[in-house]
C-alpha cells in the first residue's frame, strides 16, 4: 500500500517488503516492551484517563501526544482525499522516529521505578493511549497485527462494560487537538537534532553514548536558541552532565593556532623576513590577535630583537580544543567535552558492566521481574576501584538481589561468559536467584 499511490500500478520488491517487515517487527516490539511492566505493576487500563494524570505528565510525554494526534488528524484526511501511500509512509515514521527510537528510549527508565509513583504511571497512561489510537488507525492497513495488540492491550486490561470486543469494531479515532502543540514538536526536532550532532561529536572524540560527558555546549551561529524547557530530555539523550547554550555567534573557549603569510612579510622585512617568521613562530597567538583586534600593530621577538606585524602578516584560525570535538546542525555547531574525571569514568564502566549482564538476562530468557545472583570478576584493580564506586548502582540496575564484585572472584552461575570491556578482561556469571 505504501509502495505506489493507489491509481499507479503496483510494483513488487522484496526489498520493500522486507522494510515493512522489519518496521512492523519494530511496532510489535514497542507493543511488546510497554505490556509486561504495566501486567506486572496491575495497571488498569480503565484508569488511563490522561485528564487523572495531567500534573505528572513530563515535557517528552505531552510532545508524544501531541505528535499521535497529529498523526490522526493527518492520517483521516488523507484517507479522505485516497491517498493511502501517503498514509503508510506517515505512519512508519511515526513508528520508527518518534516512538521507536525516540520516546521509548526516553520514557524507558521510568517504567523500572518500584513503587506506585505517578511519574511511572503518567507514562503508562501515555503509552497506552499512544499505542491504542495507533493499533486503531492501523487497523485498515494490518488488520490481524492490530486486533493481537488490541486484544492484550484493550480488552486484556479493560475487559468490561463500553469495551469493543475487536480493533474492527471501534470508531474511527478522533485528533484530540487540545493535546497538539506544534511548537512544543519543533522544539523536539531541534534537540533531536542537536541529539544527532553531539554523537557526531561523540565519535570524532573516540567516546561511546555509554559513557557520560561532562558537557554540551551549543553554539548558535545567528538567531538565539530556545529549547522549550527540554534541557532534561537532551541530558538524557546525550548522557550529558550539563548543558550549556551560548548567545548566538559566541563560542567555546578556542585554541587559537596562528601561521605567517609569507608574501606580505617578505616585501616589507627582505632580508629579515626569516627572523619574523620565527618570531610569529614563538609568540602566544592569543596576545598577537589581542593586539591586532585592539587596532594596532602587534609586537613579536627573536633572538633578542622585536618586529611589528600587521593583519595581513598573519591568519589566525580558531580551532576547537582536542578535548571538545564538535559538529554541525542547521542552526550552528554542537560541542562535547569528553575530557574523562574519575567520577564519569567509574559511571562508563558500570553502564558497560549492566549492559552485558542486561545480554545474559536476555540470553536465560528471564522475566523483567526475576532477581538474579551475579558475580563479576575484573582482572583490573584500578577498574575495579572505579566500578565498586557505583557498585549499589550497578546490581539495582540488573535486578541483582545478590551482588559479588572483585578481583580473582571463583565464578558461578548457570551463565558465565568474559567480556572485553575498554580492553580488560571481565568474567561475569549469574543465574536466576530464588527467593526463600
């Protein structure tokens, strides 16, 4: 449906429905992440009403809504105007930008909070009324894949009075108009943008999204940036410390790196136009162009004996210090201090230690709720005096109920596995661990 518009023939593609297959594989996984935390927390599907949960509702939760409801309103008047290719195509961005790769990698740790918290059930209720009006809109185009969500989602959680028996009996859905804000979308694509730009950064710099920086700085190159009170979300999505937005055309503390132009010292030294170039060659590049940015002529020495230059002498180049690598979005540029304390350090290596044993969870096919023994050995004591900073951390992260780390540790566990992290060797096993 999505391939060609409906008056068009149809042109076949595996490769095309292989796309499909993977971005419904995708939706069904987004489906699949959000129902075992809201049955294991008993949530009731008939409390979701968002009107009950408006106060706790965080910034990325009310543009997520807003975004859905965009989706209604512009997937009903396509239908309206038969042009379902359209259709199919704003639904699979919708899916796999906003929801996929971004809500859920946001709304994520919310739904690990143990207690009854409003913040972890205004995420429910978001997720739910995200995923319900799209199985609904979907319905037309993947009419089983929706009724098997549906069923779980809707009657599995609401079963009751006013509840449709199939997907296929419902009203269409309505855009909820209220909930949309355009303003507070655009400001989410800007800091998806700037999001894009700080990996970049990131990988010029040699330090992986597990790790924490201490700093973004975003340097604007003409009009003021404003991100709406979404500072949280891009620390977040950057692993950021700190945030930092500077006036437009401002930017970072710079290396200054300065180089002679040799055709304009030559005419007017001659013969002493060596002696110059080595006297640019010593001098600070910062005091040269503080003194040229004064108006005047700056003063260089050689060998005991001073030159004046002039601009033309000279070019001075900014360049951004080897610790913050940057990279460009449409409104500027973006900067990334990757420079490494003991404190973000210890955090990359636990974020790397709970990310394999998260992989060996999944390789025991145990349950989000299952609490776990783990023992991890890491030949390494300096690595080990940096992780067992964060060693509390590190086992309420992967549900470990008992928690072992040191140095030539005997190994036990139904999985054990060594693992390269950063070049050490770490030997990890665990097994399931049951409660007396």
């Amino acid at each position: 449906l999505g391939a060609n518009a409906p008056w068009e023939d149809l042109h076949f593609s595996w490769e095309a429905v292989e796309n499909t297959a993977r971005m419904l594989n995708i939706y069904w996984n987004a489906y699949r992440f959000a129902l075992p935390y809201m049955v294991l927390d008993g949530f009731d599907a008939k409390r979701s009403d968002l009107s009950a949960w408006e106060k706790s509702l965080r910034p990325e939760d009310r543009w997520i809504l807003s975004r859905v409801n965009s989706l209604v309103a512009d997937v009903t008047a396509e239908m309206e105007g038969y042009q379902l290719h359209r259709i199919v195509r704003s639904i699979s961005d919708f899916i796999l930008e906003d929801l996929s790769r971004w809500y859920i990698q946001l709304v994520r740790p919310r739904t690990w909070i143990e207690q009854d918290d409003p913040d972890k059930l205004a995420a429910y209720a978001t997720i739910y009324e995200v995923l319900v009006k799209l199985c609904k809109i979907m319905a037309p185009f993947t009419p089983f894949l929706s009724e098997s969500i549906y069923q779980n989602l809707v009657v599995g959680l609401a079963e009751g009075e006013g509840v449709a028996a199939s997907v296929h009996m419902c009203d269409w859905p309505q855009a909820d108009f209220s909930r949309i804000d355009r303003r507070l979308e655009e400001s989410m694509a800007l800091v998806r943008e700037v999001a894009m730009a700080a990996s970049n950064a990131r990988q010029k710099g040699g330090r992986k999204l597990r790790w924490p920086v201490s700093e973004i700085v975003i340097a604007p190159a003409k009009e003021a940036l404003d991100l709406d009170g979404l500072e949280s979300v891009l620390k977040g999505q950057t692993n950021a410390k700190k945030i930092t937005v500077l006036s437009p055309g401002e930017k970072p503390r710079m290396e200054l790196e300065m180089s002679p132009v040799h055709r304009n010292i030559g005419p007017v030294y001659k013969g002493e136009a060596r002696a110059v170039v080595a006297a640019i060659a010593e001098a600070d590049p910062a005091g040269v162009k503080s003194q040229l940015d004064g108006g005047c002529e700056a003063t260089v020495s050689h060998a005991g004996k001073e030159y004046k230059i002039t601009p033309e002498m000279v070019q001075i180049k900014e360049i951004a210090p080897q610790n913050m690598p940057a990279a460009e979005f449409s409104r500027g540029f973006v900067y990334v201090d990757v420079t490494l304390t003991a404190d973000l350090e210890a955090e990359g290596y636990a974020r790397e230690i709970i990310r394999r044993i998260q992989d060996m969870r999944k390789e025991l096919d145990l349950r989000v709720e299952d609490s776990i023994r783990a023992v991890v050995d890491i030949e390494s004591k300096p690595i080990l005096d940096l992780a067992l900073k964060l060693k509390d951390y590190i086992a309420g992260e992967v549900r470990a109920s008992d928690f072992q780390m040191g140095l030539g540790l005997p190994l036990r566990g139904k999985l054990v596995k060594d693992w390269d992290i950063e070049g050490v060797c770490v030997r990890i096993g665990i097994d399931l661990h049951e409660q007396p």
